[in-house]
C-alpha cells in the first residue's frame, strides 16, 4: 500500500493517502510503501515499535521524546586486505540492521540533496 509522508510547516511529518494531499502540504514529498501481506505488515509494525521503544529509552525526559532518533553509523575504512565486494557487502548489511523510519528518513535527505543539486525541467512538447 502505496502513502506519501509529507512535512509540514511546524516540522511534523503526516503520513498521506494521495500525493494531491502531500503536495498539499509539502512539495518535497516522499513515497512509502508499506506492505499488506500480514508477515509483512507486522514486521513493518515491529520495526516502529522497536524504534519507539528505543527512542524512548534513550530519551527518557519529557522534553527530548519529541525528537527524532537517528541512530549513528561510524563508518569505517576497509583495510587494505578488504575488496570493493566486501565494503559493498558491509554497508548493506549495516543499512539493513537500521530501523526502517530511520531509513526512510536518510532516504528523503538524499532525495531532497539530489533535487536541490539538479534543478527540475519540464519536458518540452
């Protein structure tokens, strides 16, 4: 099941049903997909919980629970002995130990770099 997760003006971010709805309050938009399938969505669910739970355990006081977690990657340089596959391989694995939200945010950072890097242009006719 296809949402659109938009932020608006007081830095919230609102899940929405159609991009109309989106664009309606941000232009800068992102999609998210969310899986119907029953394991599926009770992993997705799981994810947030653990996210939630985190955040909350890191942040036990009142006014650092509206702040988002972002949990920290230190990256690490491959030593010499270690081939490109390997790094490669490494940087997935780690991104994928990330709690979904998270992801989903570092994603729409990139996006929104990415569209303020290349300008959009209509296609001609």
């Amino acid at each position: 099941m296809i949402f659109y997760v938009a932020t608006n003006k007081d830095g919230q971010r609102i899940v929405c049903k159609t991009q109309a709805e989106a664009k309606a309050v941000d232009r800068d938009f992102v999609q998210m997909d969310i899986p119907t399938d029953k394991d599926g969505l009770k992993d997705a669910v799981q994810e947030l919980l653990s996210l939630v739970d985190a955040a909350h355990a890191s942040n036990p006081t009142p006014e650092s629970e509206n702040t988002p977690h972002s949990p920290q990657i230190e990256p690490q340089a491959p030593s010499p002995a270690q081939t490109a596959s390997q790094f490669r391989e490494m940087v997935e694995n780690e991104w994928h130990n990330q709690p979904l939200a998270w992801r989903i945010d570092l994603a729409h950072q990139t996006i929104e770099e990415c569209r303020k890097a290349v300008p959009w242009q209509p296609k001609a006719d």
